[in-house]
C-alpha cells in the first residue's frame, strides 16, 4: 500500500532535497577550489623571490584581454613583470601567449608591441597565437617545449590554476605573480575563477 504525501508535506520535501542537492554541489566547488589553491601555493613567488634563474628556459605572459589594441590594466602589468623577472635570468626568452582571433582582435600582437615600446629585445620573444584559454596556453607549452623549465606570469589569483594545469601536464614550472595595483571587477574575475578551477580540475586529471 502506497503513502500518499499531502501536497504541503511534498513541496516541503521538494524544498528540502533540492537544498541538499545545492549544498553538496557547492560544498564540492569549495572543496576542489581549496584543493586547487593549497596544491599550488608554495610555487608562487613575489618578484625577486625567485632563486636559480640561470636555469630558466621561458618566462610566460598570459594574455588578458585589450582595448582598442592597447593591453588592459592587468595585461600590462603581467607584461611589465614578465620583462622584469626575463632580464633577470641569463638566458630565458619571453612568451606571449593570448587570443589571436584575427585582425579585429589581436592580443598577442598587442602584447609584442607594447614590450618593443619599452625596449624590449625583440629576439628574446617568443609568440603563442594560439592561446584561447589558460589550459590552451599550458598545453601548446608542454607541446612546444616539453622539457622546459619555465615561470607563469599572472596576477595571483589566476596563478593557482595556471601552475595547476602545467603539475598536471608535467611542466616543470613555478609561478610570479602581478599585483602592483586593486582592479576593477575584481571580485567577479575571482568568482569566476572559482568555476573556471572546477572545470580545469575535472579536465586535466
């Protein structure tokens, strides 16, 4: 014989299981973003925190986005440090890698113009067109140079994820992070982060 639920008992049931549901999946994002976070803290570094720099291979600028051709406030900084911690290792050249989807939007061309305006060296840089995401960037590095010993650069909060991918990828890599100044929209570029570390987390496993 079947007990019937009263229509209040039910949607209250409805209520309370659907509760559960949203408090497991988001105790789970937590969870794996803690993870993502905790496992990559001791690879990131301050500019001039890091040691051995005659042993790097490439230093890597994540692209970030432009404005009518120009970096935006976090690419430039990413591209200031990236310049910066390069003349500190002998031997090291400069990746760029972002979002070449074609004349109209050219992230790495502006990337490459921005460090020939400070004087950069032009023959010290290397260029990844190909970068749509940051799982793209890690894995046309680990492609291209398998056995390089390199540093991510990003500002921090982005950082985790990035030296996440290339442990997962087997990238021997450390990373520098770029915060010299607040950005706006903060907050929601680290609210999405947390998504973006749940997805990269179940995909490079």
């Amino acid at each position: 014989m079947k007990v019937k639920l009263k229509p209040k008992k039910r949607i209250k049931l409805i209520i309370l299981s659907l509760f559960i549901i949203i408090w497991l999946i988001g105790a789970y994002a937590l969870t794996v973003n803690f993870y993502v976070i905790f496992s990559q803290d001791e690879k990131i570094f301050s500019s001039g925190e890091v040691t051995e720099t005659d042993s790097i291979d490439y230093v890597v600028v994540l692209g970030c986005g432009i404005k009518d051709g120009k970096p935006s406030h976090m690419l430039e900084d990413r591209l200031l440090e990236g310049m910066a911690v390069v003349n500190e290792c002998e031997n090291a050249k400069l990746i760029l890698t972002g979002d070449n989807s074609g004349p109209e939007y050219n992230e790495v061309g502006a990337m490459v113009e921005f460090c020939l305006e400070k004087g950069f060296e032009e023959d010290r840089i290397v260029t990844d067109d190909s970068g749509f995401s940051t799982g793209e960037s890690m894995e046309n590095l680990f492609r291209d140079y398998p056995s390089s010993r390199v540093i991510i650069i990003t500002q921090k909060y982005h950082l985790y994820r990035a030296l996440y991918i290339t442990e997962r990828l087997g990238i021997d890599a450390v990373g520098v992070y770029s915060n010299p100044r607040q950005y706006r929209n903060q907050l929601y570029f680290s609210l999405r982060e947390v998504a973006a570390r749940n997805k990269d987390f179940l995909k490079y496993q």
